[in-house]
C-alpha cells in the first residue's frame, strides 16, 4: 500500500519484544488512522530504562507478524529502536511514536526503569509528539480490550490536536478492569512512589552467593491527583512527562545557600 | 579501622566500572570525609541509563583495588549497584552517595542516558543525598586533578548541610581544563541538546548489514544560566536533579483541553 500523502506516519514500539501480545493489540488499536511501522526489540527489554547501546552494533531484521503491517525487530533496547527507526527504517521523523501496550503497570516511578516509557521519551526529546501504554496486568493471556479502546481515542486526540507541545510525552496506564467499569480518562501528576528492595539470596550449587531483585512497591502519597489514585478508582490514567530533569525549586535554593 | 559513631557513611559508585581510573580519582577525593564503601559495576556500564537486572540474579565480588577501602564489584547496572548494596553491603542507607568520576560529559540531555547519573537518580529517589561526578574528558589518561578538588568541595557542602531536600540529586560536570583556570562552581538547569544520531551502516563478512551508534552533539540553547553555557566559559556546573518527570504546564493544558 503506497502511502497517502496526507497520512501520518505511526511508530510502534515496546520493551516486552515484536513478539508480546501487547503490541500486537497496540497495532491493532490504531489500524486505519495512518502508515503503521512497527520496530520493536527482538527480546525482551523490560526494565532497561533509557539504555543505549554503546559498546556493540544493532541489527534489523524484518518481521512478518504484524498483518499486512512493516515491522522490524531490532537487536537493541526500546530506546535504540526509536533512534534507529528514524534513520534507518523511516529516513524521517514518524507524525507520532506509540508504545507498548506494556504488560505491567508504568505508573508513578516506573516510568524511570520502564523501557516503553523511555522509547516514548526519546522520541519526545527528537521532536516526536509519543505517548507509552500500560496495562496493569503483566500477565501473557491479558485481556487487552480496554487498552486498545483508549489507546485509539488517545492517539486519535493528539494526531487532531495541532496546540501540542512538540515535545509532548504522555504516561497512560490502564486498569486491570473489564471495559465497562473504567470510568473515563484522567490527566494525572506522577505519584510519589517506590519500591522497598528486598532482594533474595540465594547460594549456587558450588556454594557461591547469588541476589535476585524483588522488592515491594509503595505509595507515599495520599494525593487524589496522581496516577496511583486515579488508577485505584479506575480511571485510565495520563501524566505528561518531560526530559527536563532540572529541579528549579532546588536550583533556587542552592543558589542562596551557595553564595 | 572500626566506624566512629558519628562518621558518615559514603557510598561511591560509577558507571565505568570498579577498576576505571575516575572512581580511584573520587575515592581520593573523599578520603577522610567519612567511612568509604566501593560498590561499583565489573564492567563498563556507560549509557545504560536507569536499567536494572530483572531476568537474572545479581553477583557481588569482594575487590581491593582501592588502598584500605571496603569494596565490590557487582555483575548488574549502576542502579542495581545501589540497590544492593543498601539492602546487602551496607544494611543499611548510606549517609551519601557519589557517582563518578565518570569519562565524559554528563551535562544537558546526558543526564537520561548516563549510568552514572541513574546511579545517583536512584539513591535520592531512597531518600539518599547523592551526587553524580562528570569530568569533560572520556580518555583513560584524563587528568582528574579538578575534578577531584571540586569533588571534595561539594561533598563537604552537602554533609555539613542540614537543609537540603531529602531526595537532593546533583549532576556536577567539570570542565576539561587546568585546575588553575576554572572559574569557580555555578548552579545551573539542564540545558536543552541533543544528539542528531547517524548510524554508522557496515556489513559483516557475510553480506548482512549492522549499524554503530554514532551522532553528532547539538546545543539548541542559547541562556548562559545552562550547564552547557558554564563549562564553556571554565565553570564547574551543578544541575540540581529530579525524579518526578511530571510535566506540570502542560497537564494544565491537557486538563483545559480534554475536558
């Protein structure tokens, strides 16, 4: 299918591999409102953060699972893959840049180790309004039905919206929930949350120490404007997120203490 | 040497590894300060931003490259670096951590892909003051001479003050010049660049392409209150970081927009 020359260009991505369910159900979610490619990693990438691979070349190699769909996966982390797309498989910059749907939760300070978030964010940083999909539900067999919905009303709102910052980044996570129980869509700030590690020792068969990271997550925060919140009380959750990670408030106050 | 009660504990980590001559450089630099724990990747781990291990288990080897310190070399990221070492070195949180000395420029956009900087992100979003060190010159044969003179300053800054932000993040970046001519320390916000990226295309001996990351530096900001601006002009920059990535003016727009 040749390209129309009004049509948007969309840029699919993950951190869980070309393979995972949820961006199949991402694909399928914006069938029909633009030229679709899909570059995504060709294993799974979850909690990579906004690594970049430095050390050692990336490869593409076509894929066939996406019907009727170009995609690609690539060797190296979500972030490369937006990276490598824009030069390499697009020759320009795609009109948006969607991933996911990520199984599993990227509310509140997720969106610092999560893979989809970071390849949302790197295209915000070149210029490429993104939005990054999680559903809270990790599991492979997730019911992505309400993910889908409100990732096409989503994306939908920014290819028609033109006020946007170019910049624009958005966070959406969706609730574990049956369609019809979620009661809408909410513009949130970032809960204030944490893990609490704890990780398990463990001792290899030749005796020899060995740590797994499992930790448990919690919310400082009683806010009723956070993701945290609106999530609990199943609303579709969207915080707007930048990559300027200055602290001003801070600045300001270093400023007077460092003179 | 037995803890005294009242010394503070500092916690140095890197993204270079263990054994890189800019962690050597920090220790130093902090020597006497307080009680002084290595916990260091074993391998260079530049550019892999905030990711953590989630589908392996973590290694710590006991290491004595650094003359009478405590130290390790851990199998994980610069951020599982700290999370180990909290829950299973220390037992407990550091009364500071340092990051660093690391080969290059951490400044600007630099702050999302550096290791070193998610090393130090990670330890204030644990409520630990951290403080990211970068010095202007990647080189193994860099002269740390200024970056470890500025190092102690702000360290001794940090611990003899009360008033500061239980999640205070610090990325400080020192100018690649001699001692003798760097102006002085400034507090900065991030400046706004970025790398436009050309991938490298070669093909291996068996006719299949593969592509190396390389990109050229891109200063799109012209204030002279940024990073950028100040180590031109031979100043020590220091960004005060945050983990909340919320972007609060546009969530106003957003909640305007979408009602």
């Amino acid at each position: 299918m040749a390209k129309k020359k009004s049509e948007p260009v969309i840029l699919v991505t993950n951190d869980d591999g070309y393979n995972a369910p949820g961006i199949r159900a991402l694909v399928e979610a914006v069938k029909g409102l633009g030229k679709i490619v899909v570059v995504a990693p060709d294993k799974p990438q979850s909690g990579m953060g906004h690594a970049i691979t430095i050390g050692q070349p990336l490869r593409l190699q076509k894929v066939s699972v996406f019907d009727g769909v170009e995609a690609y996966a690539c060797s190296g982390t979500p972030v490369d893959c937006v990276k490598l797309s824009v030069d390499k498989v697009l020759h320009r910059k795609p009109d948006i840049c969607i991933s996911g749907v990520n199984h599993g939760a990227n509310h509140s300070i997720n969106v610092i180790y999560s893979g989809t978030m970071s390849a949302a964010l790197e295209a915000a940083i070149e210029s490429i309004p993104s939005i990054g999909f999680s559903l809270l539900d990790y599991r492979i067999e997730a019911d992505f039905t309400a993910a889908k919905k409100n990732a096409r009303i989503i994306v939908e709102k920014i290819l028609k919206g033109k006020s946007f910052d170019k910049h624009l980044c958005l966070n959406v996570n969706i609730p574990a929930a049956e369609e019809k129980l979620i009661k809408g869509i909410k513009v949130c700030r970032q809960a204030y949350a944490k893990y609490e590690e704890k990780f398990d020792e463990r001792r290899d068969p030749h005796g020899k120490k060995y740590y797994w990271l499992t930790g448990e997550f919690v919310n400082f925060d009683k806010g009723k404007d956070s993701d945290v919140w609106a999530l609990k009380n199943n609303y579709v959750s969207v915080v707007p997120v930048q990559f300027d990670l200055t602290h001003y408030e801070l600045k300001k106050k270093l400023e007077k203490q460092w003179k």
